[in-house]
C-alpha cells in the first residue's frame, strides 16, 4: 500500500494534482487508516496513469471521467482517436518546424535555388555585399511574378559574371560605394563599361545586350533599389548615358553625341578637384 506521496512520484505526478484528481472525483479517494493516513492499492497507481496520460494528451477532465467508466472497447476506441489526433498535431508541428528553419536561411528564404546560388557566386568573387543585396532585393519581385522565367534570366546571368569586365565592374563600384559622387573611379568605370557595351553591341547587335524582356513596372522598381541602397549607380547611370548608353535593370543605346561636350568638361572639373585636394 502507497501513501498518497509515494502513489503521485509513483505515477509521476504531483500531490497536488492527485487531490485535484480526487475532487474532480476521477480518482476514488479511500478511507484513513488507523495512522490517519490515506493508503493507495495497485489499481490507484493504473488509475492516476490512465487520468495523467490522456490528461497530458490534451484529453478534457470530463472526457477523462467517462473513459475511465467506459467498457474495453470503447477505450480503446478513444486511445486511437486520441493517437489519430496526436499524430496530425506531430505533423502540423514538424510544418512549423520546417517554416522556423526557413527563417535562419537567409536567402533561400524567398528565392529560387538557382538566384541564390548566382548571389553566392557574386559573394565568393568579393563584390560588396551592399551590391549583392540589391541584386537580391531586385530578384525576389520578379521571381514572385515570373517564376517561370526565372531559370532564363540566371543563364544570362550566369554569361554575365563569367565576362571579366563585368566583374571588374562590379569590384569597382563597390569600392565607390562609400566615396562621393565625384569619385573619379566612377568616370573610369563608365567609360570601360560603355567601351564594352558598345563593344558587345557592335559585335553581337544591340538585342544580346539586354534580351531580359522584365516589364517596364519591374526595371523601375529595381533601379530604384539599387539606387537607394547605392547611390553612387545613379551617378554612374548619368555619366553612362553621355558615353551613349542609358539604364541600370535595363541597357538602352542612346545618342552617343548629345551631352559630349558636357561630359568632357565634367571630367575635366571632377579631376582638377581630385589635384586640389
């Protein structure tokens, strides 16, 4: 025989909820004996397991209290509905599980396997990871919108950042990030960059320069990205477009003769102002 301590570290509960259980009138509560203490048998010890398992399975106490009263099949009935439940809460459980990982996954949280690996690349190749971020913020858009034609764009990509030049342009403007916009990097690199875009354009036409075919709504949001985050790409936009090309998400030839003159004495200004300083 138990007292009532024994019984609750027995079953693993506490004292406290045997009395609880008692009250409830779950769990018979037998007489004194001559010590005054409560005694508790073998069959209290199965009881307070039964009302502790199916109460910790989520089970209320007043379907407890029938169960316990329920012939064998019946409970057993009750166990599996209770294991079926058990099982699709395990299920649902493991879904959060799987959504909580996401969260810790940085960009494969909301893009494509195949733009993250390209964002890993640009990482491993050393450009700035302000310029990575951009690429980043751009292709979460249109890879939500376009999901189809995701796997296009990143082949083209991918022909991108295996051309030296334009990696070099890339390694380039991120050294310009925290310069001012006469930083005289950024007339050099307009210059190289339109040298190539024209190179590019001579050789292979003017369509294999920017074939993305993104919407009009989409080449706006995403230079207005890369322009926020860096702003030194929209000096480089201005000072690409007097070397005869224009854009940022998307590259157009424009007029390569209007504004020369201007932008030969702005180079001029900015290189006496680097001397004087």
């Amino acid at each position: 025989m138990l007292t009532i301590g024994e019984l609750a570290s027995y079953a693993g509960v506490t004292v406290r909820a045997v009395r609880h259980y008692h009250a409830k009138g779950l769990l018979p509560e037998p007489e004194r004996d001559h010590s005054g203490y409560r005694r508790y048998g073998a069959g209290a010890v199965v009881e307070l397991i039964k009302i502790r398992t199916l109460a910790e399975a989520g089970v209320p106490l007043a379907r407890v209290r029938e169960l316990l009263q329920a012939d064998e099949e019946e409970f057993a009935s009750a166990v599996a509905d209770v294991d079926k439940r058990l099982r699709a809460e395990i299920r649902e459980r493991q879904r959060h599980r799987e959504r909580i990982a996401r969260l810790a996954a940085g960009d494969n949280l909301a893009l494509p396997p195949e733009v993250v690996e390209f964002l890993g690349r640009l990482r491993a190749l050393g450009v700035d990871e302000r310029i990575v971020q951009v690429e980043r913020d751009g292709w979460i858009p249109l890879a939500a919108h376009s999901p189809e034609r995701v796997p296009e764009w990143m082949a083209r990509k991918r022909e991108q950042i295996a051309e030296p030049q334009l990696i070099d342009f890339y390694l380039t403007l991120g050294q310009a990030l925290d310069r001012t916009d006469d930083d005289p990097r950024l007339v050099g690199l307009a210059d190289k960059l339109a040298a190539y875009l024209t190179q590019l354009a001579d050789e292979q036409g003017e369509d294999h320069v920017d074939d993305a075919d993104i919407a009009p709504p989409f080449v706006k949001l995403m230079d207005t990205l890369a322009f926020d985050t860096a702003p030194p790409a929209r000096r480089l936009i201005e000072l690409l477009k007097k070397r005869g090309w224009t854009g940022w998400t998307k590259l157009e030839r424009v007029d390569p003769t209007r504004g020369a003159a201007g932008t030969r004495q702005e180079d001029a200004a900015v290189q006496r102002s680097q001397r004087e300083r």
